[in-house]
C-alpha cells in the first residue's frame, strides 16, 4: 500500500511538470528522484520512531526532524537534477524557482507521515502497557485466590492431630480412619486450580470430610443437620468454598455456648442463583455478632469479590439466638 | 496430687488421662469441659494441679484463672496461640503444645512434682496472666465473678471504672462489678479511642458522656447517660479533649 501511494503521488507530481511544458522524460526522471528520496526519508521517520519514541514534552522533536530531512532531501535533489539534467536552462531556472513548494511539500509529507508514526507508535505502546498490567493483576488475583483458599486454621489441624495421637492408644481402627479423613482433606486444600468448579454435591462430600474430623473432635456437643433442594445439587460453585463457612459457625457455636450445637446448613434454588445458608446457635446475652464476622468470613467475601466482582454475595445475620450466613452464588461460569 | 483436665475436647482429655497412668501419684479427680465447670470444680476439689486448655467455650482459658483466687500449678495445654505462647516463654510456667509426646508430658509433670518448681510456678501465674490479657481478644471483654456466678461484660457495655483499694469497680447498666486489676491494668488494655482514664480514680467510656461541666477550679466533671457523675481532673480533661477531637 505504501508504495502505491507513492506511485499515484510520483505520477501526480510528473503530470503536474509535464503541464509546465517539459518533456515526458524531464517530468518522469524528476518526479521519481523527488519521490523516491521521500519514500526513503518516511522510512527512516518510520523506523527511528519505531525505536524511539519522543517522550511527551519532546514534540519539538518531530519538528526538527521533519524540517532537517525536508532540507536534506531538497539539496539532494537540486544537486541529483541540476547535475544530470542540467543542459536544460528553462529546467535549472524551473528547479531554482520550485525549490520553495518543493520545501513545502516534503516538509508536509514528512511531518504527517511523522505524526502517524508518532500515533501509532504511542497506541501500540499502551497497548502492550495495557497486557502487561492485565497480565500482572491476573498473577497476583490467583496468587491471592490460592492464598485465600489456603488458609487452614492451624488450631484444627494441631487439635485434630492431638485427636489422633489419642485415638492411637485406645482405638487404633477409629485413629487410622481420622488419619485418612484428615488426609484427604488436606489433599482438597492443596487443589490448585480456582477455574475448575465443581458440583454442589462435590462441595458437601468434601465438607463432610470436615465435618466427620470436627466431630470426632467435639464428640457429642456438635451435629449436623444438611438439607439440600435436589435441584441445587446439580448447580457449580468454587471449591473450598462452603468449608470456612462452616468452620466459622462451628467455632461461633461451640465457643459461644456450653451446651451440644446443631449447625444446620440448608441450600436451595433462589432466582437462578445457589444459595446457601449456614445457621448456628449463639448467646445473645455474651456475644456480639460482630466477632461472628472473624476472620474466616473476611477471607470468604475477599473470595467472593475477586471471583464475581461483587460485594453483597455474602450475607450474615443474627435472629434471637440463631446466627446465619447466607452465601449467593451466581451461576455465570 | 490432685489434678483437674479442663479441655472442651474429649480426646484431649483422654491423652492426658493416658499418660498419667505412669504417674500413681497424680489423680484426676475431674474433667471439665469449660471454664465454668472448671471454676466450681476448682472451688469444690482445692486440686494442686491444672491442665488448662486455652481456647474453650464462652471463656478461655486465661479469663477462668482470672476467676480464681488462689490459682493451683497449672499445664497448659494449647494448640496454637500466639499469644499465649508469648505469656509462657516470658514467664517459664510449663506449657504443653498438641499434640503433645509422651516425654514432653512426663517433663512436663517432673518439673511440677519438683516441689519448689510447683511453688515457682503458682508465683509466677499472676505475671503470665497480666501479660497473657493483653491479647486483643481480653479487650472486648471483661470476666467477673458475682455471687459464685460468672458474668461476661462486654466493653461496650462498660459505663465508666472506679478504683477501689485492692479493685477496681465495673459500673455497668445492671450494677457494679468488682474486679481484683488495677486501673493501670485496664487503661492499658483497654480501647484508648473509647476509654479515657479522667482522673487518677477514674476511667470513663466516652460514648457514655452526655456533658461535661466544671467543676470547681480548674476540675470538671463528666455527667453520662445513667446520670452518673464521674470527676475529671486538670491533666483528664485534656486527654478526654483529645479524644473526643475538641
């Protein structure tokens, strides 16, 4: 395309002498040694801008150069003409006196050539800025996704390792079962991919893993009480997602009240979205639902945030002696 | 030796029963399952020896000792507690981490029949405690016994504290509560954006304020929502200013 611009525009400029009564030849040799010289100078503007872009307060710069390559060129040109087609006096006087619109026209052709250089060259930069960043904020979201997926209550697996170790003396069967249990939790944990979800029913088996070690921990003081609509089973949600829920409202509900605690967790079908509710026992008289909040939940909303964008997904709420969190999960994956 | 196992875990207790089997001379007369049942069971058994879990149901482990006028040996027993851990390294009294092995324990329990170490240790507690309840978890609360009952009092709930000799008097909306700290205890862990110590008797929460008057020369006094009137000296004045952004 760039040459054939240029054929149209030396063809133009060979007319445009032959109208001033020159001969074919004059008007041809003329018009391609003018053209040919700028084509070469819109490369060399091209390609040094290619390399070097002028920093903003730099403009100048193109000013410069456009004027210093317009001059270059019509020396080059006076000399090139003047030398081989001088036996024409009419022509050395017609060159003399274009030599100021020739000036004009390579400085103009020159210059916008250079400003589209500039353009271009400056979109493509931010362009390549633009992936850059986006690729950078995707690292550190899955850095921060598998961190947050990661963090295991350390007050869990120190207990349930002292479970274990006293399981060994008495109830050696019952102490290997919890090691495999436990094993396998640690197992999901480990799970890297965040993209990959998975079914509601996959979720609850792994929940039920924590579950079955939290119980033999607490012993009698704590049960379950799972109740699913079969329609939300088929749904998908993130991994691990369920867990610190869970986690939270045991911890809130065995730590808050002496006595044996039901966590219930119900799930169903609202507007097309999963929704599921995790309910547990507390004391209204000692509590304060804010520290239901902990730090478990902060990480699940964070999560919830990174994954959807949004911040209502989660939801807690407290009802005379019953705190329930209710996590929305839209089905867009 | 009498020994009481307070852990909310039951396996937890069960390990310590276990090892104990190689030691006769320590009897477990009770298990507790949390504070509160450790508070009576104490009270009831006089024991020489506690294993102490720290994390248990409604209060831990640190605020169940708090309760209690003259602490026994203590072991604790935890399995993770920043904290707590720093409480003991700084005050030498045997910890336990879960899971624990069988001669950790039986160090553990050595140092403690040593007899002049079981007396150390019972010294050392109230030094372990004061630096354990500065954990940020001790200042949303405070644990008072009242009538051989426990009551956990929310900060918020707090009107305003009053010095009283040995104690310091816990005005709340349901009465007053006397606790055996010193104010510079509580002005040290306390929220200093919501109490304010305004005299050296005195220690108010500021959302209880509903006006300030002078009060003789150069003094003032805080009148709060219960309409109680608590004295804010010269050096008080300026620190509740400040606070309160005047």
């Amino acid at each position: 395309m760039f040459t054939a611009w240029w054929l149209v525009w030396a063809t133009l400029q060979a007319i445009l002498i032959n109208n001033f009564g020159f001969d074919l030849k004059i008007s041809v040799v003329d018009s391609l040694v003018t053209n040919i010289q700028l084509m070469g100078g819109c490369w060399l503007v091209n390609n040094l801008l290619k390399f070097y872009l002028p920093q903003k307060d730099k403009y100048w710069y193109i000013l410069i150069m456009s004027a210093g390559l317009s001059g270059a060129i019509l020396l080059n040109t006076k000399w090139i003409l003047t030398t081989f087609l001088s036996d024409q006096a009419a022509y050395a006087s017609f060159i003399s006196n274009s030599l100021p619109v020739r000036f004009g026209i390579s400085f103009l052709l020159i210059g916008c050539m250079t400003i589209l250089c500039v353009l271009w060259y400056t979109v493509e930069e931010e362009k390549e800025n633009q992936q850059r960043k986006a690729d950078v904020e995707r690292l550190t979201r899955e850095a921060e996704l598998f961190k947050l997926r990661q963090q295991l209550q350390p007050h869990f697996l120190f207990n349930s390792l002292n479970s274990i170790s006293a399981l060994v003396g008495s109830q050696p069967e019952e102490a290997r079962k919890m090691i495999h249990q436990l094993s396998d939790f640690l197992r999901g944990n480990l799970k890297k991919e965040e993209q990959k979800w998975v079914a509601v029913s996959e979720e609850l088996q792994y929940l039920q893993l924590y579950l079955e070690i939290e119980k033999v921990r607490f012993g009698h003081r704590l049960s379950t009480n799972i109740d699913m609509e079969p329609d939300s089973m088929a749904m998908k949600m993130p991994p691990m997602l369920l867990q610190p829920i869970v986690e939270n409202a045991i911890k809130f509900g065995l730590y808050d009240t002496t006595e044996s605690i039901t966590i219930s967790i119900t799930g169903k079908v609202q507007d097309s979205s999963l929704e599921i509710l995790v309910q547990n026992p507390f004391d209204p008289e000692t509590s304060y639902p804010k520290q239901g909040t902990g730090f478990g939940l902060n990480s699940v909303k964070r999560r919830l945030y990174l994954l959807f964008g949004r911040n209502d997904l989660l939801d807690t709420s407290a009802t005379e002696n019953i705190f329930t969190t209710t996590v929305k999960i839209p089905q867009t994956a | 030796m009498k020994a009481i196992i307070i852990d909310d875990e039951p396996l937890a207790r069960v390990i310590i029963k276990e090892y104990l089997q190689s030691f006769p001379k320590v009897e477990v007369v009770q298990e507790c399952n949390d504070g509160f049942e450790g508070v009576k069971a104490i009270q009831q058994q006089q024991p020489d020896l506690i294993f102490l879990d720290i994390q248990m149901p409604k209060i831990n482990g640190f605020e169940m000792l708090e309760l209690i006028e003259e602490p026994p040996a203590v072991i604790f027993t935890t399995a993770f507690d920043e904290y707590a851990i720093r409480a003991f390294e700084s005050h030498a009294i045997d910890y336990l981490l879960k899971p624990f092995s069988k001669e950790r324990f039986d160090k553990a329990i050595g140092k403690l029949l040593d007899q002049r170490n079981a007396s150390y240790a019972r010294e050392t507690t109230p030094f372990l405690l004061e630096t354990a309840s500065q954990s940020p978890m001790q200042q949303q609360r405070v644990v008072v016994k009242i009538a051989g009952k426990i009551r956990i009092i929310p900060v918020e709930e707090i009107h305003f504290l009053e010095a009283a000799d040995d104690y310091v008097k816990i005005h709340t909306k349901e009465g007053s509560y006397l606790k055996n700290k010193t104010m510079s205890h509580f002005e040290q862990t306390m929220d200093p954006q919501f109490f304010v110590r305004t005299h050296r008797s005195y220690m108010l929460n500021i959302q209880q304020i509903t006006r300030i008057d002078p009060y003789e020369k150069e003094n003032h006094i805080a009148i709060l929502k219960s309409g109680s009137r608590v004295p804010v000296s010269k050096a008080g004045y300026v620190k509740l200013r400040s606070v309160l952004g005047l």
